[in-house]
C-alpha cells in the first residue's frame, strides 16, 4: 500500500526523540527507522520517516509515543522538524 498524497506524515521533533523505539515497533509499513545522526552512526538515536511514500498515514507512531514527539501533519513539514 503506498500512500496517498494527501495523507499526513510523521512530523518527529529530534530535540525531544528519546529513541525508545515505539513508533519504529508500532509502523506497519515499516518506514520509521532509529538511527544515530552523528558522525559514524554515534550519538543518540532517534526515530527517522525513512520513506514517506510508503507511509500510509495510520497515526500509529503518533499514538504510541510516550513523549508526545510525533505530530502528524500535512503541511509538508514531515521527518525531523
């Protein structure tokens, strides 16, 4: 299933982004990812929309974060804001 342009996407605030890796676990498309933006892949992971055409929009990720870090929005300002 591949997702709708009209669909919103995970906004992910980086700043707050614990890496806890719920959003990741709860996509079922699988376009969420942790990564460590630093040099070499050091530093604290966070949760990146690796493919956001293949985001269906479900809100899943949204739900499940416990630090209230993801915003869907269709303002365009989807990944890391």
């Amino acid at each position: 299933m591949t997702a709708d342009r009209h669909q919103p996407l995970p906004a992910i605030d980086a700043d707050r982004c614990t890496g806890c890796g719920r959003c990741v676990a709860a996509c079922p498309p699988r376009v969420l990812w942790l990564e460590a933006p630093g040099p070499n892949g050091w530093g604290r992971k966070q949760s990146v929309l690796h493919d956001a055409s293949g985001c269906t929009g479900c809100s899943r990720c949204e739900a499940v974060c416990p630090f209230d870090v993801i915003e869907m929005r269709h303002d365009g300002a989807a990944g890391m804001v």
